[in-house]
C-alpha cells in the first residue's frame, strides 16, 4: 500500500514538474517577446506621439519638458506591469497560440525582418500616432457629447 501510494505521489510530481518544465518555456519566450515588443525604441515611440500631439502646441518649452517627463514614466509603469505579469500573460497567450506558435514568434522575431519589425515598431506607431490622432480627438470629443446625453445628469440640492 505504501508503495503505490509512493508511486502515486512520484508519477504526480513527476508530471507536474515536467509541465512546469514546459510551462517555463512558453513563460520565457512570452517574457522574451514582451520585453522585445515593449522595448525602448518602442516606448519612446509611444512617448514621442503624445509629447508631439498638436493639443500641446500652446505649451512653454518647461511644460513640454514636464509632459514628457509623465510621458516617460507612464510607459515605464506600463513596461515594469507587463514584465511582473508574464505568468498572468503568458496564459493569455496560450489562449491565443499554441506553445509551438509562441516559438515560432520568438522565430521569426529573430530573423533579420523580426529584428526590423522590432526595431522600427516604435517609429511605426509614432507616424500612425500622428496621422490619426486629430481623428482620435474628434471621435473621443464626439463620443463624450454623445456619452453625457444618455447619462444622468447630477440634479441640484433641493433648496430649503
């Protein structure tokens, strides 16, 4: 009896260290993309959209430097919440791709065009940033008005 439950207990871990072993895997290729698609390049892309948004034109040469120092910081807090959530994210993935699929994208992003993608990704979205964002303002404008007529609207203090 003792023995097959020994047994028993050995098969178990056995095959939960052999998934985690895998798991690991996937959550270091997952770790490995993220920190590539959110690299610096990236992020100061990112950065670089907001701080040239036209609804700063009106700004002191000391308040652009203020904005892009927020600017700055909220892509590293976006950047320090992707890498403490590779676990969380890497079953997300998984949803989405199979492990050998997420190998495939650790592939290619190794390939001289993966390397370029990775690189230009950040000056990419900038230019886009820029083409659609007088859109973006006017569909966010637009959306607000549209929201705040459906919405209830904050009534008075009764006069006494």
């Amino acid at each position: 009896m003792n023995n097959k439950l020994l047994l028993v207990t050995l098969l178990t871990v056995s095959s939960f260290t052999f998934a985690d072993a895998k798991l690991s895997k996937v959550e270091e290729n997952v770790a490995w993309m993220i920190e590539q698609t959110l690299s610096k390049e990236t992020c100061d892309g990112i950065s670089n959209m907001f701080d040239n948004s036209p609804m700063f034109a009106s700004l002191t040469e000391e308040q652009i430097k203020t904005v892009k120092a927020i600017s700055k910081k909220s892509m590293e807090k976006v950047s320090q919440w992707f890498k403490d959530n590779t676990a969380a994210l890497t079953k997300v993935y998984l949803k989405q791709f199979t492990a050998d699929e997420i190998q495939g994208l650790v592939d290619f992003y190794q390939t001289d065009l993966g390397k370029k993608l990775l690189e230009k990704m950040g000056p990419l979205m900038a230019d886009i940033g820029q083409m659609y964002q007088p859109v973006m303002m006017e569909c966010m404008t637009d959306m607000q008005t549209e929201m705040m007529k459906v919405m209830p609207q904050p009534q008075a203090p009764a006069q006494k």
